[in-house]
C-alpha cells in the first residue's frame, strides 16, 4: 500500500524513492518539454499531491541531473504556461553521492480543478495555433484525463450545495436501487429533463453521500453510495 501524501512530505530522499512510482510519485529520468511535466503537476494537484523526483530512472536508479538551471527552468515554464488556474509549487534539489535530484513538489490544491494548456502549432508559425484545455487526475501511478462527470464535480465542489429529495431525487434512488448504475444522460432521458439539470441533480447527491461518482477510462456513471 503506497503512503499518503501527509507521510512523504517530510521522509529523506532514499525512502521516497524506496516506494516506487505510485499515486503520489513519480520519477522523471530526464525533462526536456514544460508541457509534459505540466501534465503530472496538473495531475497532482487535482488529486491528492505528489512528489515528481527529476533525476531518477524507472527502475529507481539516481542518474542525477545535469543543469539545475535548466531543469527549474524547464519547471517554471510549466507552471507559467501549461497550467490554469495558476498553481504553487515547491522545488529542492537534493545531493546524493555527487548526483543532484530535483524534486517538485506539488500540493493538493483547493483551487480544482487545473487546466493543462496545450499549444499546438507552435513551431510552426504558418499554421493556426490550436489551444487545447484537459484535466488531469492521478490514478495509481498514472496521469489519466478526467471524464467530463468528474470535472463538472469538480467544478461544482466550491458552491454551496442545494439538495432537495422531489421527485426527480426518488425516482433516480429507485432507479439504482433496482438497476446498480445509471449515467447523466441516462437519468436525463427518465426524469425527461435537460442534461444540465440532470447533472446538477447528480452531482448534489453525490456532494451529500447518497450516490457516488463512478469512472471507467473516459466513461461515467453513478451507484448507491453502499453499493
């Protein structure tokens, strides 16, 4: 079982790097594109926080890194311009055995969920430039895209919640009791209103406990909170 994000803020380099890649680690040999490692921050952030050790391999080999100039700097064109809404993280660079190791180290935020800009065309002047948003959430060792479920929650986190149990509410908790699962649109289609208000309804249910939000790869759906 890996160790929360709380239990590795303050352990030493070498017992960081014992645990492996895992929802709060991730290693990075080397980093030559801001826009990459902007994706694992994102993801970090979006989650629970995380560690991103510069200067080690997969199989937990320190290699070090060459020029912490250019890998901060690297770092910092992240931040500045591959994430939105703007985000604070933290660097340090660690010696061990006359290898540096930089290390990011990115809480969670409060402010979810973060964007992760993309540009494309951007070497190349003749074409349009094409601005790309998506979220990113930390799954096992993984960065995955979150489904458009999970960020409409997200999104939904700050506001104060308004639930009522009306007819819609019954007829939904009905539904899944019989049934296990249920998606927005489908929900949508029963209750016979917009989806926009079907995802409102699920999503206040979700922020009280009675149902939960459920991914599988980019696809969504909701069960009984017990279920």
């Amino acid at each position: 079982m890996s160790l929360t994000w709380s239990q590795l803020e303050d352990m030493p380099l070498l017992d960081i790097i014992g645990q492996g890649e895992t929802r709060h680690i991730e290693f990075k040999r080397l980093v030559h594109s801001p826009k990459k490692i902007a994706k694992s921050i994102v993801a970090f952030a979006n989650t629970e926080g995380g560690i991103i050790l510069i200067g080690v391999d997969d199989d937990k080999r320190i290699t070090g890194i060459h020029s912490e100039k250019e890998m901060l700097e690297i770092v910092h064109d992240a931040v500045k311009w591959h994430v939105e809404p703007v985000l604070r993280i933290e660097t340090e660079v660690v010696e061990y055995k006359k290898r540096l190791v930089l290390m990011v180290i990115v809480p969670e935020s409060s402010d979810k969920p973060h964007y992760h800009i993309s540009t494309e065309h951007d070497d190349n002047p003749t074409l349009k430039k094409v601005h790309t948003k998506k979220v990113y959430l930390r799954e096992e060792s993984h960065n995955k895209v979150a489904s458009p479920d999970r960020i409409f929650l997200m999104e939904s986190a700050g506001d104060p919640l308004k639930l009522s149990f009306g007819t819609n509410e019954k007829m939904l908790l009905g539904y899944l009791a019989k049934n296990a699962t249920i998606t927005a649109q489908e929900f949508s289609s029963l209750a016979g209103i917009p989806f926009q208000k079907a995802m409102q309804t699920l999503v206040a249910l979700v922020r009280s406990g009675a149902i939960k939000l459920c991914t599988d790869g980019q696809e969504s759906y909701y069960c009984l909170q017990d279920a």
